[in-house]
C-alpha cells in the first residue's frame, strides 16, 4: 500500500488518471473533486445512481514519478451531468 | 460655482428657497447643469426641484414665481449668473419612506420580489453581469443569451469584453469580428424583433463589441481525450453609443477589487483563501455560493444531439449555492458570469453547471490562456 495522498498528489491524480479512477470502480460516467470541507484528503466521486454498492473506499494510484499513493475516495450516487450554462 | 459657494448658499438660503409656497420649490441642492454624475465635476450650481416645470404664463396663471426670481428676492442679487442655478421636474412630493405596513388581504397587491435592476434589459453603461449574444448564423431563426462576465484593457487603451467560448465564441465555430449584442438575442422584446428583424438591423442598433479571439474547446475524438481548463472568449469593446465608464462594476452593485490568487489548501484539505463567493449573470442575478470542491473533473457535452463536442474539462473550481439562495447558484444563461469572492476579488469565469454545484475555470488559467490566444500579454482585468 502507497503512502496518503496528499493535495498536490490528489490535483495530478485528477488531472491525470480521472479515467483510470472510472475504470477501478467500473463505472462510464462520473464527476470528481477534492472536497475543501476541512474533513481530509479525499476525492469525491459521484456516480450513476444504478451502480453497485461496495464500491471502494480505496484505491492505489501511480504517480507520473513512480510512486504509488493511496487514494481516499467518497462515493456518492447522484451524478448529474453538467451542462454549459 | 465652485462646492463650497453652492454649499454656503444652501446652507444659508435654502429653508428660504423651500419654505415660501409661491416659489414651488420642493427640495434645493447642489447640482452641476451638464448631465451626468457628480464625482469628477467642478461646475456646480444651485439645483431647484420642482413639482412641474412651467411656462411664464403658466406660472403667472397660478401665482408662482419663477426660480430666477425667488433666488434673486431670497438671496437679495440683481439676476443670478444662468450656470449659478437650474431647475428639474420631481413630480410628487417627497415623503417619509417608513416601513410598509398593510392589511394582510393586500398582500397579493404589495409583496412579492423587490424591483431590482435587469440584468437582461439594454445598458447604457456596460458593466459586469448584464446579457450578450454572439448572433451570427442563428437570428432572427434562433436566439439565445449568455452574460458578459468582466472587461479587459491592454497598454493600448483598448477594451475587450470577456464571456465563455460558448457564448461569444460559439464553441470554437465564431470568427473573427463577429459581432456581440446586449442585450441578448433571447432577452428582446417583441416591439423590438420587429424593429430588427435581420442580422444586419440587429448589428446595427446592439452591437458592443466584435469577437478578437477564443480558447479552443478541444473535443473527445476517438483517438484523443484532451484536458481543457477554460471555456473563454474575448470581445474587443467598439465605440457606440453604450458608456464604458462602469467597466469595473457588477449590475446588482459593488467593483470589482482584484483578482484572487489561487486557492490552497491545508494538511486535512481545509481550504484556505476567501470561499464565500458571489455572481452577477444574466439570468439568476445576483447569487451566493461557497466553493465545496477544487480540482474539480468532469466531462461536458456542448451538443445533446450529439458525443462529437464532448469536453474534459480539469481543474476546475466547484460552488456550491447557500441557502440564503431563492434558487441554484447559477442557470441557463448566466455563462460567462464572473464570479468573486467576499472581498470583491474576482475568483473564477463560470461556465457549466447541474442541479447541485456550479463550475467555474480559475480565474488565473483564465487570464493565462486569454493572453496566450490574442497575443497581448498586457491584457488585463479593469478592476476598480
């Protein structure tokens, strides 16, 4: 198991591998932040209401410089496409 | 006259100029005769309010005495210089505002929502928040609105306009020197859809500005999906008729102050920076939020009827609406909305949003790509 993630960590992560992270939970579609609330690094995910539940509340990402870091996720089932306005 | 002499004036005379019921003067001020605010006048002059203003026979026929004439028997001058004074229509009386208090049955008559600036009505002054389109190759068939979000200057003295590309730019299909209208296409009323029923009759009477350049939108292909951070465009400002005096200000009030550096965050990823921010748009006016998220990710679709103009958008500021709130933070209509923090800087452009949070581009990833795509790197945000 990688180290936390931290902020920057979690930014690239994003950045990056925001379809790796769809993949790992099997899902097609899915908005993604970090939440500024004060309650931990984490990234939320929300999610197609219809999906499993079980998803993980882990997973390990690799980092562009090879280092594996453990990702916190917050699951939540109301994903809701944005549209521009 | 210089303040301080229309000052000694009232101060001096003004109980006499208000008092007497033959003079008709309901309130005396200092003023300035040329049309416009005061800030920067050095001209002022004695300002008379009266309930009509009338001819010499009609005032003969109801015994009142001209203002010329009253300024001249209160003050004891032979005739007072024509700049020294001036005379405006205030019909009504004025009265105490105390507050309003009714039947309960009268409700349906006197509450509701307060009367407050439109944001989608045709602005003599252009300011922050107030309703533009890019019309070309969509009216008179179609029509559609977006908001200006804030100006720009260069080192050239020129003025631009900034929107999403969605807006202005119509999602990358614009080109240069289109035009931009304000008010909106969708905001017209019908009196004036028949007054301009063509492309070129509506460019004619509305235009502010012409599209200078856009942030490409870069869209999923098959092979490709590209990370965008900004949905941005930039209009060059055009000498009209519109006053460009209230650049700096938001419709509803207020200027704005600066651009807010980028958000950070601690060790348990509480933020840090102002997170109460604020809006101006076309559509849902003024609003409140906080920024609940940063990174944000997310795919957009810019064609429901279509996957080709699918965009992945990083980095992006998440708002989420207070409860202070009638409604959602933002709506149809408000893209291109500037949004600020509690201490009027300006934080982010909003673009895209659902039932529950907003997203905005960062402001600085804004600024950055906006100087990147006209080639002026002296670009910048009139502040106040």
């Amino acid at each position: 198991m990688g180290r936390p993630a931290t902020f920057n960590d979690l930014t690239e992560v994003l950045r990056e591998q925001s379809e790796a992270i769809k993949q790992k939970l099997n899902v097609d579609r899915a908005n993604m932040f970090i939440p500024t609330d004060g309650k931990g690094l984490r990234i939320h995910v929300s999610v197609p209401k219809g999906c499993p539940d079980g998803l993980p509340e882990h997973i390990e990402m690799r980092l562009n410089d090879g280092t594996d870091v453990d990702v916190t996720l917050e699951i939540s089932k109301d994903f809701q496409p944005f549209k521009p306005r | 006259m210089k303040f301080k002499d229309a000052l000694k004036t009232i101060r001096k005379y003004g109980l006499s100029l208000v008092a007497e019921k033959k003079h008709n003067v309901r309130l005396v001020a200092i003023g300035r005769k040329e049309t416009g605010a005061l800030a920067g006048a050095t001209d002022f002059c004695v300002t008379a309010y009266v309930e009509k203003k009338l001819t010499s026979k009609q005032m003969k026929a109801r015994g009142i005495e001209s203002f010329n004439a009253a300024y001249s028997a209160v003050l004891g001058v032979k005739k007072p210089a024509k700049t020294e004074i001036d005379v405006v229509e205030s019909p009504g009386a004025f009265r105490p505002r105390p507050g309003l208090r009714i039947p309960r049955p009268q409700r349906g008559v006197y509450g509701g929502n307060p009367p407050v600036l439109n944001a989608q009505k045709p602005f003599g002054a252009l300011r922050c928040g107030i309703g533009i389109t890019n019309p070309t190759n969509e009216y008179p068939n179609a029509v559609s609105v977006g908001t200006a979000g804030f100006y720009m200057e260069d080192d050239n003295g020129n003025l631009y306009v900034v929107s999403n590309n969605h807006v202005i730019g119509r999602a990358n299909d614009a080109a240069q020197n289109e035009s931009i209208v304000q008010p909106g296409t969708l905001d017209l009323t019908s009196t004036e859809f028949q007054l301009m029923p063509t492309l070129n009759s509506l460019v004619t009477n509305l235009e502010i500005a012409s599209v200078l350049a856009v942030v490409p939108l870069q869209f999923i292909t098959p092979a490709n999906t590209p990370n965008n951070r900004v949905d941005a465009a930039i209009g060059q400002l055009l000498e009209t008729d519109r006053t460009l005096d209230d650049l700096d200000r938001l419709t509803f009030g207020g200027t704005i102050r600066g651009i807010a550096a980028r958000y950070t965050v601690d060790a348990n990823a509480a933020i840090r920076g102002s997170t109460r921010v604020y809006k101006v748009g076309r559509t849902t006016g003024y609003t409140e939020g906080n920024v609940t998220g940063l990174a944000g990710v997310s795919t957009i679709s810019y064609d429901d009827n279509s996957n080709d103009k699918d965009a992945h958008f990083v980095d992006q500021l998440v708002i989420e609406a207070t409860d202070d709130n009638v409604g959602p933070f933002s709506d149809r209509g408000d893209s291109g909305s500037g949004v600020e923090n509690d201490q009027h800087e300006l934080i982010g452009l909003l673009f895209a949003g659902n039932d529950f949070h907003t997203l905005v581009n960062p402001i600085a990833d804004v600024l950055s790509e906006l100087r990147n795509v006209t080639g002026i790197p002296s670009l910048r945000v009139i502040t106040g």
